[in-house]
C-alpha cells in the first residue's frame, strides 16, 4: 500500500462526517485509494460509537466486492491488529438475492430426475450437484461452481414457503439467520439489493439487511441507473401465461368450478394478447438491434384493457379462494401470482404519476415498465432522510468538480441547504497523465452516423492504424453492440498480428482472455468501461469510439419535458451523463503510478471545431493533445521496454 497525502486527507474527512453525521459526497479519482479510505474511516468511527452496528458497503460490481473482501478489508485489519487497535480481525458477510444461492429442496428433486434418467453422460453433472451437500458455507453459493444457468434456474433459491418438506433444517434460511445478526463489522452488498432492503422497510415487508447506521456507496456513479431497476415496474407478456400454465386441470374436485376456470384462463390469454400485441404496435416487427420502446401515452383503449385483464384476475382469485383442491400450497401460489399481476397493471394505470412505457427486450419479449416520475424524491426519503450516516463516493460523480447534476438526480440535493449536512470532497488522481499518457484526436472523421458507411470505414481504418501503432494492448469501447460487432469484423479481416477478442453481452470471461493474451486487442461495451481493473502494459491504449451520450428512451423523453429551453436541458442533463462515463473510461487506461497509455476519441465533435471539445479537454486528466499516428508511435516506442514489443 501506497502512502498518499490525498487518501489521508479523504479518510479524516470521511471520518469526520461520520461523527458529525454529515452525507460526505467524495470524488476520488482513479489511484487515489478511497476504498482503503472509507474503510478505515468507518471502522474507526464505529470503534467508538455506542451503537455496535455493521456498517453497509453497496457497490455495482462483482469486481470490486471481491477486491474488498480478498484486499482491502484484509490489509486494513492486519494495519489495525498490527498497532493493537483492534483485538480481532474485521468481519465481513457478503449478501446477493436468493436466486444466488441453492435450495436443499429444489435440489434434492432435480438430483432425483437426472438419477431417474440414468444416463452416462449426466455422471459429472451428479458429481457437481453432490458437492453442493457440503455443510460449509460455501458451498451455498451458486456463483461459485461452473454450472451452466440453465441447471442453476433449477436448483436456486425461488420462494421460501411454509409448505417447503425442508423448512425446518433448510441450509439457507439457517445461513441466512447468521448473516441477518449484527455480529459482522461489514455487510457487503450491490446497490440494487441495498435499495429493495429500504423499499421493504418503507413497505413494512421483509428486511433484507440488520439494522445498520453506517452506509457507503461506493460506484455511486451507478447508483441511478440500479434506482431504475429497482424502482421500476415490469410486466412480461409472459407473466399471464404462467400463471395460466401454474393451473392443473386434474386437481380440481368440483367440475363447474374447473369450467369456469378454464373460461377465466382462455378469457386472460386472448386479453394479454391483445393488450401487449395492440399496445406494442410496429415495435413487434422491428428490425431495430437495441433500445427498443416507446412511451405509453394516456389512452382510453389500453386503459379499457387492462382493466379487463384485473376484473379477470380478481374472479380468478375469487374463484380460486372457495375451491377445495388436494394442494392448498400451489392454490396459494396462484392466487399470489394473480394478486402480484394485478398490483402491476393498477400501476399502469397511473400515468399521471409514473413515467409508462413498452420495450421489447434483446430476447424479444414484450414488457410494460412504469418508474416513478418523482424517483430523486423516493431517494431523499428513502436513502438520505432516513438519519444513517452516509459515504457516497466514485472516481466519477460530479462535472469539473460540480456535483450538481449528480445530487438533483439521486435527491440529494432536496436536503435543506440550511442544515449544512452535505460536504462534497473531491480529489484528483494523484497519476502524472502529463508524462505518462497522451490524447490523440484525429482530424477529419466524419460525424458519427453507424448508417454511414463512410464513417464505419474511416473508424475501422482509424482503429486499424492504431493497434498497429500502440503493438496491440488496446481496448476498444462502443456504446452500440450493433457497431461493435461491424467494426469487429471489418478489423479482423487487416489484422492478423494481435489476438482480437469481442465482448458480447454477459461474457465478462473474454475480459480473463485478453488478459491472459499479453497483446491482445478487446472490442468490449460499456460493462468494460466500469470497474474493470488491467494495470501494466497489458492496457496501454483506450479507444473511445464514440462519445457516450445516453441513449434516447422513455425516461429523458420524461425529462426534457420539465424544460423550456432545450439547450438547457442538453447542458443539465445529456452532457453531464456524457461527461461522467467519460471519464469512467478514462479511468481503465492508468491503473498505476508506473502506467503508461495512449487515449483516443474517434469523435469529430472533439475535434479542433468539435461543439465538445473545449467541455470534453476540461473534464479529462492534463496531457498532450495529438492529432497524428505517428506521435502515437513514437509515444509507446520512447515509453515501453522491450518485453511489451
């Protein structure tokens, strides 16, 4: 561990907000070290409250949550053990969903079915399955054993219900006890599964974390999005049949009511149908790649119909509450099922206070999403008026050190101003980008259109020329999976010297591949540009596509409609969420004080003329501006020794 003057002075300020119960809203740019920062700072703070409490870690990573359990916390309880601060090293639990995690029950019924098969080539996967009887934690965990998701869907975690044979000694409700006491230091999540723990407790549902009185955000910068999920609504067109697939024709005593069962059941298909088929329109034929949906605007037709489709469900639910069947377990089951649908389609009836829409997914389904209009007010109460001290920290969360448009959209900025309770701290990165990076804009591309073939030409030359320059040892980041795989393939076919690798979505394993490739060349998306940690020369060269403005969809149609001015809403809006993963993507390029990287934006609108440039320049570490390959070369040749060639 590095000593730096910036991650002392970030730690006392962290722990002085804390004692003075203060929200710290800390940016700490990349090498800055904020996390061994929040982590002593809470510790110590905890160390002398009064109220012995785990303090919560929510991050957006995978990644990072393993770098905290398997480096940070570690190297920060030897440091205080060492100096007989603390007496015991610092505990730790991790939470996830309980889909991650295994069902004695669903398991025990899935090993019965391959045994029954009996089939030779089923001897591994019995062998996989057995291991997971282990009485050790964990063996719990589903996320570590290579089963493929399909048999993972079969032996997870769904619903835990009275009527489960297992109850009384289920390995996970007895883990789950353990991990629910206050006895650990920290309790170590994702933001989305922090933010269904606060829902509940406004609901007056389940918790899903202890009682705490310490929170950090750390990857705050991908706290609205998780928000989004989270406070979202979504209804599949496939929601109704399953539910209708749930009923089984044969466990019912009484004729008529099974008569009219099945009637409610053809009467809820055809409905469905129609609802989503009329509803979605030309969305259901359109040959569009990504981000497909549109607005739900106030229409009588679509209200019509989805009224139908609850009375529907109500008689259903009535019917299903005088039946007598043999499985009282999946009438329950039923009729939760009809009850949770329902609940969906009333909320899509509130138009006036939620923003509607309907998307079709990248496999194809149809959904009806409904997000609060007032989410940031949702936050300020849930998160920021609740009295738990709070740490929100990124390398990326504020604008040329304005955290303006980061507070107005996580609700922050509702905190009364009077009250003082925010302190906003911002360190750089303590890396010289002046002698160890440069910037290389290339003049002349033309504006970004991926139906131009021109521009999917002069991009893939471009990007030719420089893995040719920088030797390989490039990532390459797209916003649009559609033109990462066009450019993909038009490079492949000029280079032969490099390995190349793409990252199609959820295949975090090619990021292992390039690793282990030593010259390798990534195309990758946005999940590559957050939170993936390559120092050394295994990275020495960022290509940025394209500027990553959001993508229009239904909730910035939302938005500009609270602005007059257009431009305005350009400027607090579109540009600061630019700006922002900008610089999340900067941040994969110098990992390390003895990093060196060439960055390249492909863009024209950072160009000499480019509208963005004098914002873009302003934004980014200092270092020399380029507009040539040649500098590029000559950059990696004077840098680099001879084992990176």
């Amino acid at each position: 561990m590095a000593k730096r003057k910036s991650q002392k002075e970030l730690a006392l300020s962290m722990l002085r907000a804390l004692q003075e119960n203060k929200l710290a809203l800390c940016e700490a740019e990349v090498g800055t070290g904020k996390t061994h920062a929040y982590i002593l700072a809470v510790t110590i703070h905890n160390l002398f409250s009064r109220s012995k409490t785990p303090a919560v870690i929510s991050t957006s990573t995978i990644a990072l949550q393993e770098a905290i359990t398997k480096e940070y916390i570690p190297q920060i309880s030897k440091i205080l053990l060492d100096h007989r601060i603390i007496d015991k090293p610092l505990s730790f639990v991790v939470r996830k969903g309980k889909s991650h995690f295994v069902c004695d029950s669903r398991l025990k019924t899935y090993e019965s079915s391959i045994r029954n098969h009996n089939r030779p080539e089923d001897q591994g996967l019995l062998a996989q399955l057995g291991e997971l009887w282990r009485e050790q934690e964990n063996y719990l965990d589903l996320d570590g054993f290579p089963l493929t998701p399909y048999v993972k869907e079969r032996i997870n975690v769904s619903k835990c219900t009275e009527f489960c044979p297992h109850s009384s000694y289920c390995r996970y409700a007895s883990y789950n006890r353990r991990w629910m006491s206050e006895s650990f230091d920290f309790q170590i999540s994702n933001h989305n599964y922090v933010l269904a723990d606060v829902i509940n407790r406004r609901e007056g549902k389940k918790k899903l974390l202890p009682y705490y009185q310490v929170a950090v955000f750390d990857e705050a910068h991908k706290l609205i999005d998780a928000a989004r999920q989270i406070y979202c609504t979504c209804l599949s067109e496939n929601e109704i049949p399953k539910l209708i697939h749930l009923i089984s024709p044969e466990r019912f005593v009484n004729r008529n009511s099974l008569r009219q069962i099945m009637m409610l059941c053809t009467d809820l298909s055809e409905k469905n149908t129609r609802l989503f088929q009329k509803t979605a329109g030309d969305l259901i034929q359109s040959t569009q790649i990504e981000n497909i949906s549109r607005t739900i605007e106030e229409d009588k037709k679509t209200r019509v119909w989805i009224h139908d489709l609850i009375e529907l469900l109500e008689k259903l639910g009535r019917t299903f509450a005088t039946e007598k069947t043999d499985s009282c377990g999946r009438v329950k089951s039923i009729c939760n099922t009809a009850k949770s649908i329902k609940d969906k389609l009333n909320v899509f009836l509130s138009v006036e206070q939620n923003i509607c829409w309907i998307e079709k997914t990248d496999s194809g389904v149809l959904e009806f999403c409904s997000l609060p209009k007032e989410l940031e007010r949702l936050l300020y109460h849930d998160l920021w008026h609740t009295g738990v001290h709070s740490i929100i920290t990124s390398g990326t969360i504020s604008v040329g050190g304005n955290f303006s448009h980061f507070k107005r959209m996580t609700g922050i900025d509702l905190l009364l101003p009077q009250n003082r309770r925010v302190i906003e701290i911002s360190k750089p990165s303590p890396f010289d980008y002046s002698q160890n990076a440069i910037l290389y804009i290339p003049e002349g591309m033309p504006f970004p259109d991926i139906h131009d073939e021109q521009y999917i030409e002069a991009i893939s030359r471009e990007i030719v020329n420089l893995i040719d320059a920088t030797f390989g040892h490039t990532l390459i980041l797209f916003s649009s999976y559609w033109l990462m795989e066009r450019i993909f393939y038009e490079v492949k076919q000029e280079i032969q010297s490099y390995p190349l690798f793409i990252m199609k979505r959820g295949r975090m394993d090619m990021i292992e591949n390039f690793r282990r490739s030593g010259n390798g060349v990534l195309f990758a998306s946005d999940s590559a540009g957050e939170g993936i940690d390559l120092p050394g020369d295994i990275l020495s060269s960022v290509i940025i596509v394209k500027l990553p403005f959001p993508v229009p969809n239904p909730i910035l149609e939302y938005e500009r409609t609270k602005y007059d001015d257009f431009s305005l809403y350009v400027k607090e809006i579109i540009t600061p969420g630019m700006i922002i993963k900008l610089r999340q993507w900067f941040g994969r390029g110098i990992r390390r004080e003895t990093d060196t990287a060439v960055f390249s934006i492909l863009d024209s609108r950072v160009g000499i003329y480019g509208r963005y440039r004098k914002e873009v320049l302003k934004a980014l570490p200092d270092m020399p501006v380029v507009d040539q390959i040649g500098d590029v070369r000559r950059f990696i040749v004077k840098k680099k020794t001879e084992e990176y060639f």
